[in-house]
C-alpha cells in the first residue's frame, strides 16, 4: 500500500472501524487493479428494430411527463397524480427497459412509494428553501437505504436515521466540492463537523452548521451512542473520505493510486454508513458487499460526470484517462469491478434478495452504457457500435431525446417536490 498523501482525521484513526476500512480500501483497490479492460460482462443484446421499439416507449413516456408538467396545481401529494406517475414508471421500465414484473413489484411497492413521498415532505419542513435537484440526490440515497433495508430482511419505510444520513448530502457533500469555498474555511469546518459526529459538545458556526448539527441529533435519537457506536464510527468513515476528496479540487499533484483509493474510500464509506444506519451493525460479509457497492456506484458517478468534472478541476480515474486516452477500456473495467462486487455478494437473506441483486446490476449496467452514449467524444467509434447493441436504445436517439425532452421532466421533478 502507498503511503497515503492526506493524514487521517485523527478521531476516526481512534475507532475500531479505522483498520476496517483501511482493509477495505486495499482489497477493493487490488480487485480494481486485477479487473480486465476487454470485453465488458454484458449478455443481453437488442436488434436494431427492438431498439426503435423500446424508443417510442421512451419517447411516450416523456411526453407523458412533459403533459403532467404542464399542470400549474401538480405536487407530490396529490394521490392522483402520484399514482398517474407510478403507473407511467412501471409502462416505461417494464416495456422499455426490459424490468420483469417480479422487479417491477419490488421497486414499486408500497414501501419504496411511501418513503419517497414521506422524504420530500419532511425533507420541505425542515428547509423550505432547499432545491428540486438537492432533494433529488437527497432521494437517491434514500432509495439505496431502502433498497439495503430489502437485503437485510427489514421493513422497507423512512427511519429518522434514513432521513438525516440523506439530507446531510447537500448539506456537506456540495459544501466540500465547491470551488468557491477556501480550503481554511472547509478546514475548519470539517474538524468542527468531526467533533459533533464523536459525540463531543461543539456550538454551531453559523445557520447551516445548525442544520447539520440537528441531522446528527436525528440520528442519535435513533441509535444510542454506547450501544450502536460502528453507527457513529461509519460516520466518522465517510466524514474523513469526503475531506479527502477535497484534495482531488487542488492543484498539486495527486498519484494515480491516491485518487482510485480515495474514489474507493468515498463510495465505499458511502454505502457502508447507510448499512450501518439502516441495521445498526453488520457481519463482515454484509460491509465488504455495501463498501464495494458503494464504490461501484462512485464509478459509474465519476464517468457520467467527466465533462463537467473535467471544467471544474475535479479530479477523478475518469477524468484523468480522458486526458490520456479514449474511455474505452477504464469503462470495460468498470462493468467488470461490477460484476465482481454483485457476483461475490454474501451475507444477505431477505426475501427480496435475488430480485433485487438482479435489479441492481441491470439498473447500473444501463446507465453506464447510457453515459457512454451521452459522450460519444470521448469513446471510439468501434467500441460505441460494440456496446451499443446491449442498450435498448439507440445512442443517436437518446441523444436527440434528451436534448428534446430535458427541460420538461427537469422541471416536471421541481414542481412534484
């Protein structure tokens, strides 16, 4: 292992959850580096005609959005509209892109339904003035808890702990990649923020360090502190890999291995703190399989947001090859660290387990081959036509779709929240 170029934030080298994590970090960076850059692990194909097809699902499917948008009175709690939206979904996944019903019903169901609208709702009382698109990342990590909840035999519902651990991502996670904030200021926020996740006593800065100070106070009326102490450890875990990643905004020079082990770390710890926010404690087992989620996920992130991580000084795998090379073969890398992670899954016995796993890499798999196609520049031609023919639409199309249709179901989405 190199020697790391950032020191640790001292109060998670104290933990017991430190050693985990560092573990963690070098396992997943040697199966990184053990992944293939050849053929990606893709099996199912669509003819050209099977593609048209599924576009005019598509294409159906945002004019019905585009319709809903165009109703002044539309908000989220309006039980018609809600289920008009739901039944939209389930058309466009299932005919579209190729969800079975068993998948359908899993994603679909009550549970996941009344957790998102019981989120959007909570998450407006306690900022009125936070944006559609922050609610919305807030909702993506909602949905993954709700989804490890699944794994783990639980009820699939919004927990005190669920709302805050989501919320807190615009909240910090933006505040730390902004580029207009100096490194002293995010410095001392960051070891005041460490402090109040320890559980010592530390007095707000301003308005918005009360804020986050009250999502952890959430958190500790869900989990008490002596008993559940790998809760607040796993969030000590993505406190440190978050201030981390500021270094991937400087200037200075940052090895190759220090970015792909502080992309691992920040993912991972990620997913690994919504496990333990969702169980309270996990097996060996279930942390190494939500750490390398998490990391997957960070991936897949990181190559759909080359260009513009590209024109803020963002550093990422990504970005950096894209300097280099075409991303033809860090993307056939990726599908295949996926692979990895989903094919050694253990350690889960929920009755949804094998209908979700399924879900999972089907989902991810085509967003990954959407990025692709939303950046044909920085790919060649011969890989596009490759892997083209494993996406349900064609890579023209969803372009031109996307150009069309982007306005309405932005705004569709900031007018249901």
């Amino acid at each position: 292992m190199a020697h790391p170029f950032f020191m640790p934030v001292k109060l998670f080298e104290e933990t017991s959850l430190y050693a985990d994590v560092e573990a963690l970090v070098d396992d997943f960076a040697e199966i990184w580096t053990r992944c293939r850059s050849n053929r990606p692990p893709l099996k199912r194909t669509f003819s050209p005609r099977e593609q048209i097809v599924r576009e005019t699902h598509l294409e159906a499917f945002l004019k019905k959005l585009q319709h809903e948008q165009r109703n002044k009175n539309a908000r989220f709690d309006d039980g018609e509209l809600q289920n008009r939206l739901f039944a939209h979904v389930r058309t466009f996944f299932g005919s579209a892109l190729g969800f079975t019903p068993e998948q359908l019903d899993l994603i679909l169901s009550l549970g996941f339904k009344e957790s998102t609208k019981d989120f959007v709702q909570l998450a407006h009382k306690f900022d009125s003035l936070l944006q559609p698109a922050d609610i919305f990342q807030a909702c993506r990590n909602v949905w993954i808890m709700n989804g490890l909840q699944l794994l783990l035999g639980r009820a699939v519902k919004l927990t005190p702990s669920i709302f805050a651990y989501s919320m807190l991502y615009p909240y910090t996670d933006n505040y730390l990649d902004d580029a207009s904030i100096s490194r002293e200021e995010k410095s001392a926020f960051n070891n005041r923020f460490a402090r109040r996740l320890a559980g010592r006593n530390v007095s707000a800065y301003n308005t918005h360090e009360r804020s986050i100070f009250s999502l952890v106070e959430m958190i500790e009326s869900d989990f008490e502190r002596s008993r559940w102490p790998k809760v607040f450890e796993s969030l000590l875990a993505i406190h440190q890999a978050q201030t981390k990643s500021v270094q991937l905004l400087g200037t200075e020079r940052v090895a190759d291995e220090d970015i792909l082990r502080i992309s691992l770390e920040k993912g991972g710890t990620s997913v690994l703190a919504d496990g333990y926010l969702v169980a309270g404690n996990l097996t060996h087992e279930q942390a190494r399989f939500m750490f390398g989620y998490g990391a997957y996920l960070q991936f897949l992130d990181d190559l759909q947001d080359v260009h513009e991580d590209s024109q803020t000084g963002q550093r990422s795998l990504y970005t950096l090859e894209a300097k280099r090379n075409k991303l033809d073969a860090i993307t056939n890398k990726t599908f295949h660290f996926g692979d990895n992670v989903l094919t050694n899954q253990s350690g889960f016995y929920g009755s949804g387990v094998r209908v979700y796993t399924g879900l999972m890499r089907s989902s991810i798999q085509l967003m990954l081959l959407e990025a692709a196609g939303f950046a044909p520049q920085l790919f060649s031609t011969t890989y596009l036509k490759k892997i083209e023919k494993h996406s349900p639409f064609r890579f023209l199309q969803l372009r031109k779709l996307k150009q069309t249709h982007t306005p309405y179901y932005a705004s569709m989405f900031g007018k249901l929240i």
